[in-house]
C-alpha cells in the first residue's frame, strides 16, 4: 500500500495512525500542501478531488480518511477501531465524525488560506476563527467522555484516530487545553503508544 500523506494533514494523520496500530506494511509519498502539490495532474490523478489523504492499495486508489479507516478496518480486522456492537460502533462513529465533519473541515488548511487570502482577514482574525470553533467543538466533546481510558471505551477506536490529530492542530494554534482535561488526558494516554508516537507530525520524513 501507498499512503499519500502530508506530515501536518489531519486527515493523513489519522490514516498514518490506523496503519500504524494495525502493523501494516506501506509505503509514504510525501505531498507538500503549502506548494500545492495536491493540485498538480500528478495527484489529481491519484485523487481527482485534489485532498489528502489517498490510499493506494492492490484495488486502486481510495480518497476520505474515514472511508480509507473503515476499509483498513474490514479487510485487516486486528486491532479493531470499531467495536463488534452495533450500538457501541455507533457511538464511536459518532464521536468520530463529530470531529471529522463538524470540527475540521471548518479549520482546514484551504478555508484558512481562503480567509487570509480572498477574504483578507488579519492573522490574528484567522486565529480567532479557528480558536472559535475548535472551542465550541472540543466543549460538546468534553461532556460525551465518560470514566474510560479512551474516547469510547478503554482502548484506542475510530474516536480516538480523530481526535489526537485535531488536538495536535489546537495546540499548534495555541488553544489552552486545561479546559478540556479529559480530552488532554486522552491525548496524553494516546501519545504514550508506539503506533501514536511514529504516526506524529514530527516524526514525518516530510517534516522538515
């Protein structure tokens, strides 16, 4: 499999992590987002909708990191980031896509650079902007976690491949995570596992 990834992209974040947790073999193809790389013919012809991340598998190619996760999830069943239970996989979806189509695509890299760019907001006015909603999402987040070590349960799920990408990205931006302890205790428990640590911007051939 190849992986085409961006080393702060949330949503190739998440994939790095899954791929990681579940010990599978793949190659990284690094695609710079601040030199447009996902909109040149090269890409798009790996992924027509010119977005991260893309999944190159023995198949084709598959865009959307929540249809790549759950793919991963059915055909590699180790490690699994969706419970058995239709009603607890429910509630992990839940939590999950709260994050991931409530919360990030209002805080992605394009809708910043359409803010600064055709918009022309201050730095500080997109920092405002981002700060808002993170905030207003992270708050909804905070009461839905009960007494467990994770998200949904007391091992790493769906939930928990969502949320420790889009904490990175607050905290890059400067949100005071003290407000929300059991996110931030979430965070810090997820980032004491190997497959967490490796899937981490910093840690990314791309980083530098």
């Amino acid at each position: 499999m190849k992986l085409y990834t961006y080393f702060r992209s949330s949503a190739a974040y998440r994939v790095r992590i899954a791929l990681n947790l579940k010990a599978l073999d793949h190659e990284m193809v690094p695609v710079n987002l601040l030199k447009s790389e996902q909109q040149s013919d090269d890409y798009l012809n790996v992924n027509p909708q010119g977005l991260l991340p893309a999944l190159e598998t023995e198949k084709g190619k598959l865009g959307q990191s929540l249809a790549i996760l759950e793919y991963l999830d059915e055909i590699h069943p180790q490690t699994p980031l969706l419970p058995n239970d239709p009603w607890q996989k429910a509630q992990v979806r839940s939590f999950a896509y709260a994050i991931a189509c409530d919360i990030h695509p209002i805080d992605n890299l394009r809708v910043l650079k359409y803010l600064t760019g055709e918009l022309c907001v201050t730095e500080e006015q997109k920092t405002a902007w981002y700060l808002h909603w993170i905030e207003i999402g992270f708050e909804k987040l905070e009461k839905q976690i009960g007494a467990t070590d994770f998200c949904c349960g007391d091992t790493p799920s769906l939930a928990d491949v969502c949320l420790v990408p889009q904490v990175f990205n607050a905290l890059r931006f400067g949100l005071d995570m003290a407000q929300f302890p059991k996110i931030n205790a979430i965070y810090q428990r997820c980032n004491s596992i190997q497959a967490f640590i490796d899937a981490a911007p910093e840690n990314q051939l791309d980083a530098n």
